[in-house]
DNA sequence: AATTTCACCGACCAAGTGGTCGGTCTTCCG
DNA sequence: CGGAAGACCGACCACTTGGTCGGTGAAATT
C-alpha cells in the first residue's frame, strides 16, 4: 500500500477512536493506553505520528469536530428564508443522533468545554474559536430574517443566539439515562414556543 | 479541644479544599495528594476519615453541595406570589457570584453531572437526584403560580422547567474568560422576556 | 540490487496514582 | 494515674500515566 496513505489511515483510525474514549469517558480519564489497546497498535505508532496526547486531541478538535459542527449545526443555518425551521430542525436532529447513543456534535464541543474550562487554554482556545464560529453563524441567520420579515425588528439577536445555545448545551447535560426522548419532546416544545414569540408582532 | 470537634473540623476542612479542587481542576484531574499538600495534611488522616476518593466526594456532595443548592436555588422558589420574579433573581445572584469566580453551586451540580455521566454510575445517581428535587421543586413553583393565577394555564409546566434549568447550565458552560459580565446581562434579558410570554394572557 | 525511508514495535523510564499499615502523641475516661 | 481510643503521620506498595528510544521489516528510491 502506498506509505502515505497508510499514514493517514493509521492517524485517522486513532483520532476516531481516540474521539469516541475521550467522548465517552472523558480526556483525563482516557489513558493513551486505552485507545492503544482498542486498536492493536503500540506506543511507537502513536509518538511516531503525535507529538503528545494534548497534540493529538488538537488533531482531532481539527479534523474531525470542525467538520462535523460545520456540517451539521452551521451550514444548515445558511439557507435563505424563515431561520428558526431550519434552526429547530438542526436541533432535532442533532437530538436524534444523541437519543441513539451516536454522538451528537454540538454537545461533544459543549462538553469538552466544560472538562478542558480552566484546566488546559491552549485546547480551550480551539473549542470557544469553533463556538463563536457557530455563534457568530447564528446571528447572522438571525439578523437576515430581521432583514427578510421573519424576526421582529426589536429583537436583540446576540442575546437570542445566546440564549438558544445555552439551552441546548445545558438540556444535553441533563440528557443521560433513559430520559433522553421526553427530554428532547418537551425541549422541541418549548424552543418552538420561544420562537415564535420573537417572530414579528402584528402592527399595532 | 474536644475530639469530636476535632475530628468534624478537619474532615471538614478537607471537603471544602476538595470541592474547591475538584470544581477547579475536575475529578479526575485532582489527587489527593493536591488535596492534602494543600492543607498540609496526611495521607493517614485523609484516610482515617474517609473509604475512598468516591466516598470522599460523596461525602462532599451530601454535606456541602445539597445544602447550597437548597438553599440558594430550592427554597428561594417556595414563597408565595409570583414565581417569575424569585426564580430570575435566585439566578441572577448565582450569575453574580459565578462572575466574580466564586462557586456558582447550581453550576457546581451541573458541572459534575457532565463530568460523572456515563464514567462513575454510583456518584450520578447522587448528582440526578439533586438535580431531580431541584426540578420537582420548580415545577410545583410555577404549577403554585398557575393556581394563583401568575402563570397561564395552558403552559406545560413540565416542560418549561425543563428549558429553564437547561439554559442556565448551559449558559454557565459558556461562561468563560472574561466575557461573563455581558453574557449575564444578555441571558437574564432573554429569560425575563422568556417569562413574560409565559403570563396568562389577555382575555380573548 | 543496494540503500534509504518510514510505519510500527515494545521494553523501558520517571513521576505520579489510589490505597495500606505500623507507629506516635494527645486527649479522654475509669 | 494508667490505659484505651483515636487523630494524625509518612514510608511504602502495586499499578498506571505520558513519554522515550533502539530496533525491525517492508516499501520506495536510486
């Protein structure tokens, strides 16, 4: 096989796994090891590819989250008409994912930003940059369905935009056990409800 | 001094350095050593007092966190009248003291909740049923409210206390650096107009 | 065919990790 | 006063951690 492309395969199949263990059981908690032994590969593959497990998780921030919450969670806000649809869908979707036990990208940036908050700036660095992406994203869509008619006049978009990803970020905290597809409903609700309110007032 | 008294104050000491490392650096990431550097105590003393790490933050859980959380967050919700007012201000205090780096409790739940999902099942199950009183509690709030004619009936009460609690942790996981001052300001804007479309409405 | 490159191996290392245990010294109680 | 209780000490243990390094064998280059 061609080396390059061996290369590639090697970091990718570690940076996924690498991905999953450190989803599921957190980065502290998740030894190189662990990822090691769930591959068959040693030690050397590792270091001969990273420079260290910090290195290594930047990779994967790089590679596999921004693509992911690019996909999913920001591009979908770009297309024209009534944002909130599009935003509620993405939601919905994106709880979807989580409610089957897959992961749910949004909520993997959320959560890694809690574990690294304080802890680690330089990875913390990567993950709020890729958040006000997704922030900035989102008050743009808003603020062009001020300009279209589908957003009252008087809204103030930057609070929205924060107020929504809040909710998200935290009900995907309260998500575990079993609870998970009530949960999402209420949320969907509740979203749909808050919403509505910001949709223009009939003239006075 | 009386050893009983002895023995309470430096377990005591112990728990409250403990949640301070522990909230600062994660679980995981803390060992007892810092602990007990810290306070320049012994390994003999810390386990002379406590079984285990997990026992240890159990302890921390049921000593410090459940009285914080009940009252700052709980008990401010059970006066009479309008539910609104109490819940935004037991919120904007917790917002307060979370932005002048001071443990934001309500947050210190949320946050080991997210830190414990899925990794340590006995220490969550501690976690969820605070958080579950906390939630029993909002909702007989705001079902109160609509019996006293402060919230519309047609509100699912349920649901709304879900997207209450959610976009506070949520927001807290975004409070980072130095931007909390104005992220405060913005989500207490946001829910309080939350709220609002929550009132019963004019009749029809 | 000879040589260089490089993906990968795995024994090894120092520095921790949670946890144990025999001991000391003060306080308490008969 | 004398002995038991118990708060606290710190050396020690087995194990894991992130990370190093000399090696091997197959593929790529000459």
């Amino acid at each position: 096989m061609n080396k390059n492309l061996q290369r590639m395969a090697t970091m990718h199949r570690m940076q996924v796994k690498g991905l999953e263990l450190f989803y599921r059981q957190g980065y502290y908690n998740t030894s190189i090891d662990d990822i090691l032994k769930s591959l068959e590969l040693s030690k050397g593959a590792f270091y001969h590819h990273f420079d260290s497990k910090e290195d290594f998780f930047i990779s994967i921030v790089q590679n596999l989250i921004v693509q992911k919450v690019y996909a999913l969670l920001i591009e979908p806000l770009e297309r024209k008409g009534e944002p909130f649809t599009a935003l509620i869908e993405c939601f919905d979707n994106a709880l979807l994912t989580a409610e089957n036990n897959e992961m749910d990208h949004g909520f993997v940036l959320g959560n890694f930003m809690t574990e690294f908050n304080g802890r680690n700036p330089e990875i913390m660095k990567y993950l709020t940059d890729l958040y006000k992406v997704w922030e900035v994203n989102l008050v743009t869509a808003l603020q062009r369905g001020k300009s279209d008619g589908f957003v009252d006049r008087h809204v103030d978009v930057e609070g929205v935009a924060t107020y929504i990803i809040s909710s998200y970020f935290g009900l995907r905290t309260l998500m575990v056990e079993g609870n998970a597809r009530s949960l999402r409903y209420n949320y969907i609700q509740q979203l749909r409800g808050y919403c509505r309110t910001l949709r223009p007032k009939a003239a006075v």
